[in-house]
C-alpha cells in the first residue's frame, strides 16, 4: 500500500511538468492613434439607440431575439463547452461499475466438461460478479493539460465568433434601414419633382392653347416628366428588397413586412460611433481579432500536445468487487475480488509519426500567427476607412445641401420667367433636371453618413468587450 501511494505522490508531482511552449500574447505594432481625425463616443452595448430611432430600436432587438444565424453561433458554443468539458474531465480518474450473473452447463463431450466430471467439478453452475473499476492516466508530460488548453481556446474562440455574428446582424439590420430610408426619401423627392413637373406640363399646354408656346414644348416637358416617374419604379423595388432583408434578419418569412416599414420616415442623422480611439484596443474590442488570437493559443497548446507523444505515459487501474459461484455466498467475505494495475506506455519507433506531428503543430501555430496579424491589420483598415468616410461624408451633406438650396432658388426663378415668357423651356427643364439630381446626391449623402457612422462603430468592435457590471 505504501509502494502505491509513493507511485501517485511522484505521479502528481511528474504531472506538474508540461512540456511545450508558454504562450505568450502577440506584441502589436500599432501607432497609439488612428490618422483619421474622428472623436469618438464611450462605447456602447446598445450602440444603435445613438440614432435615436425608435423603430429602428426595436427591429434590432427584434433580430436579436429571433435570428437564426445568432441561434447557430449559441448552438456552437455549446458544442466548444462541451469539448472543453471533456478535455478537462479526462485530466480526472473514471469511476466504472459493472455486474453480470451467468448460467452455465458444460457439455461432456467438451474437454472441460469431461475434465470436470472426471474430477467431480459441478458441471452445471451460476456466476454472480459485480463491482467497480477506477482508472487513471496520470499526465505526466502535460499533453492532456495542452489539450485542456486548447479546447477553452477553442471555447473563447468560438464565444468571440458568436460575438462577431452578433455585431453581424446588428450592423446588417441597421444598415438595412438606413438603405429603406434613404430610397424612401428619394421616392418622396421623386413624387415631389413629378408634380412640379405634371404642372408645368399643365401650364405649357395652355401656353399652346393660347398660341404662345409650341406643340414641340409639350412633348419635351412631357417626356422629362415620365422620365422622372421612371424613376419610381426602380425606386420601389429596391425599397422591397431592403424590407426582404430586414425580415429575414428579423426571423421572418420575406414579404411578412412591419407596417412601420411601409410609412416613410426620415433618415436618421449620423451619431458620433462609439468605441476606443486607441488603436490597440482593437486586440480586445474586436470579436474577429479576439477569435484569430483564441486560435493562436489553441494552436499553441497543440504544440505541447505533440511533443508529450515523445515521453512515457503511466496509467493507473484498480478493480473492488464480488465474484461467486451461487448466490449464497455472493456478498461474503470470502467472494471479495481485488485487482490493481499500473501500466506504462512509452512509444519508442514509430518512423517519425511524432516528429510530423509535431511539425504539423509548429506549422498551424504559424500560420495563426499570420492570420492573427493580417485580421489586426484589415481592422486597423477598416476603422481607417471607415473614419475617412464619415468625415468626407458629413462635408459632402453640407455641401450638397448648399447646392440644393441654391438650385431650388434658380428653379423657381426659371419657372417664373417662363411664366412671363423672358426665357425658354429648355432653361426650365434644365433647372427641374438639375435640382432632382442635386436632391438626389443629397439624400443618398446622408444615407452614406449615417451608414458610416455605423461602419465606423462596427470596424471598433461595436458593444463587444463593454462591461456593464
């Protein structure tokens, strides 16, 4: 008894030793701030509510409580818990217990049958067993801890995988409505010039009656009007496709529309993103840099993992139990059945198996290492450009709606002096066509703001990492 409890204390203490290599947190090569001048708000879980619509506010929870994409990311975790459950349970001994009763009658024409009855054995008899086993393998070289590791490596990773597809769907279900109001808008914007334009039709038309206009200026204003009602149809079909989208993000069956989708509303102006103006922070802060680093440490336990193959493994076995011929006797002291066992599993030639193992494992923890950077690198891209967007994008709003002012004004003067006969159609059409482009660009300016501003609060990672107690 003393032997094996020695054997376990040097076990334990054996075990202590992992081998492999210590992971140790990629060191990024980052400026300490972005060149993109943008101020940034605190960040957010609830991101979204800066836009200060409550529709839109509700077709995001909405998504979030009815997605399936997030449905399958909660399923994956599951699954990764459930790995790294089973990787830690096999550092543990396992508990069996077994029992059978068997009947048996030996024939004599079977050698232990005749041998039996020569000798006066009974030849017919019942075998009651029952007991339980334990076993242990002792983790001498740490190659179950490492694969301890890298299964929660895998569970982090999975979580920041399903934070990714959050922010995913979060982003998606708001661009989408930032589209649907843009392209209403512009239907507005449409419906607006086609009246303007069905009246100067009206007007040119009596111009006709009366001699002072001719025929060629009604089929001129005629055509520029349905040209601008063309417009419409196009108009409306993207406006579907974005309230298609919008229920299928939402957990619906397209075409199912919200009502408030179908009332048009205003394009809700570009909040201040929030997030971290530190460029570092983007190691914590996004979910797609954090997966891409959970895959490093996975793959550097890996490493460890393969180069325990190179050492012995030791491995510990015992059996208490009750075995007994007849049940009389079953549970007496005399049909007490112990076993123990200490086993020893050293591979020694295996033709270089292990050796391409464990280049395999440096191989993959490579190759994470480079997606790790290269995924850091496209998010400082991302937030970059995103950044640019937004500011040019405010300044092209500005400016555009200076413009539109400006050609509301000489649109209306234009319609005035025709009326009084001093200028030509031409310049009247020509002022109609240019103040609908104009308010056009303008509307699709703020669309692209307000969809930057949300580009821009996705590149920083959105709500993930934000602690709220």
């Amino acid at each position: 008894m003393n032997r094996i409890l020695v054997t376990l204390l040097l076990s334990s203490a054996l075990s202590a030793c992992v081998v492999g290599p210590k992971y140790t947190p990629p060191v990024a090569d980052l400026r300490p701030a972005y060149s993109a001048d943008q101020p940034l708000a605190a960040a957010d879980a609830a991101w979204w509510q800066h836009f200060g619509d409550p529709v839109l506010n509700g077709l995001v929870e909405r998504a979030l409580a009815q997605n399936y994409d997030l449905a399958a990311a909660a399923a994956r975790i599951q699954q990764a818990r459930a790995m790294a459950g089973g990787a830690t349970a096999r550092l543990l001994p396992t508990l069996d217990a077994a029992g059978s009763a068997e009947a048996d009658r030996q024939s004599l024409h079977t050698p232990f049958g005749a041998a039996s009855h020569e000798l006066g054995f009974p030849r017919n008899y019942e075998l009651y067993q029952a007991g339980v086993q334990a076993s242990w393998e002792i983790d001498l070289f740490g190659g179950l801890t490492r694969q301890q590791q890298a299964a929660r490596a895998g569970l982090a990773g999975t979580i920041a995988d399903a934070a990714a597809v959050r922010l995913g769907v979060e982003a998606e279900t708001v661009d989408a409505y930032l589209q649907l109001r843009g392209l209403q808008a512009q239907v507005q914007v449409a419906q607006g010039q086609y009246t303007v334009a069905d009246n100067l039709v009206t007007l040119i038309r009596a111009r006709e009656e009366q001699g002072l206009s001719a025929p060629r200026d009604v089929l001129r204003a005629t055509g520029d009007r349905d040209g601008v009602a063309a417009r419409i149809p196009r108009l409306r079909g993207a406006i579907a496709a974005q309230i298609n989208a919008i229920d299928v993000l939402t957990g619906q069956q397209a075409g199912v529309a919200d009502p408030a989708l179908a009332q048009t509303g205003a394009i809700p102006a570009p909040p201040q993103p929030s997030g971290s103006a530190i460029p570092a922070d983007l190691m914590r802060r996004r979910p797609d840099v954090v997966a891409a680093e959970s895959r490093m440490v996975a793959a550097n336990a890996q490493i460890g993992a393969a180069l325990s193959e190179y050492y012995p493994h030791l491995s510990f076995s015992g059996l208490l139990g009750f075995a007994s011929v007849g049940g009389a006797s079953f549970l007496s002291g005399g049909a007490v059945a112990t076993t123990g066992q200490a086993a020893l599993r050293w591979r020694l030639f295996d033709f270089g198996r292990i050796d391409a193992e464990v280049k395999q494992a440096r191989g993959h923890k490579a190759e994470t290492m480079a997606q790790y950077r290269a995924t850091l690198l496209h998010a400082t891209a991302d937030v970059e450009n995103a950044m640019v967007a937004l500011t040019q994008g405010r300044n092209e709003v500005t400016i555009r709606e200076q413009q539109v002012a400006a050609l509301t004004r000489s649109r209306d003067q234009a319609q005035q002096a025709y009326g009084a006969g001093t200028v030509a159609l031409i310049e009247v059409l020509d002022a109609d066509r240019a103040l609908l482009d104009a308010s056009d660009n303008l509307l699709q300016a703020r669309a692209m703001a307000a969809r930057a501003s949300l580009a821009t609060t996705r590149a920083l990672g959105g709500g993930y990492g934000v602690d709220h107690g």
